[in-house]
C-alpha cells in the first residue's frame, strides 16, 4: 500500500503562484512515475505533468512553460509549482504514482483556485 497526500492548495489571483507537494508513504524509488493530474467542475480528469524514474518530464500543453514537476527523493515528495496561473487551471489537482509492479495509487486531491 502508499498513501499520498497532497498540501499547498489554496486560494491565489490570476497571475500568482502556487506549489504543491505530494507526500508520499513509501521511498519514491519504488515508483517508475509520479504524476499530477487535476479535475476541473463538471470536466474529466486530465493529466497535467509527470516525471519518471529516471527524471523525464511532461507536461500537458496548457501548462507549458508555466509549471514545473520536480521530486525529492529525500522527502519523499513529488511537487508541483504553478506559476501565472489562470481561472481555469481552478480545479482539485490530484497526486499519482505508478508502482514498479504496475499498481497505481492515488491521493484525495488538494483544491486550487484562481480568482480572476
């Protein structure tokens, strides 16, 4: 089992900055790939950014260039930093891994929104 927990929601104008940080119970090594995805109200869920084991990182196009995906294997996290952000990245962001033995988990999702 890993549980997930998702911190650094909030309440932010368009233009700010936000960071979320995913908590992870086990060591991220034990992952092939950590992702952010988010679900917007009334919209399906949709991949914002991963990183894999090795570093690689992606991104959907609507977030390019303004978000970033790291990790620290020492904290066990995997963060997301949100800069210019916009009304309609307004949603519940959501924390994922994938295990090497193919299980994914999920955490219960931090809530973000932007004021315009």
């Amino acid at each position: 089992q890993v549980q997930l927990v998702e911190s650094g929601g909030g309440l932010v104008p368009a233009g700010g900055s936000l960071r979320l940080s995913c908590a992870a119970s086990r060591s991220i090594f034990s992952f092939n790939a950590m992702y952010w995805y988010r679900q917007a109200p009334g919209k399906q869920r949709e991949l914002v950014a991963s990183i894999s084991s090795g570093g690689s990182t992606n991104y959907a196009d609507s977030v390019k260039g303004r978000f970033t995906i790291s990790r620290d294997s020492a904290k066990n996290t995997v963060d997301l930093q949100m800069n210019s952000l916009k009304p309609e990245d307004t949603a519940v962001y959501y924390c994922n891994v994938l295990r090497t033995s193919g299980r994914a988990y999920w955490g219960s999702g931090t809530l973000v929104t932007v004021s315009s």
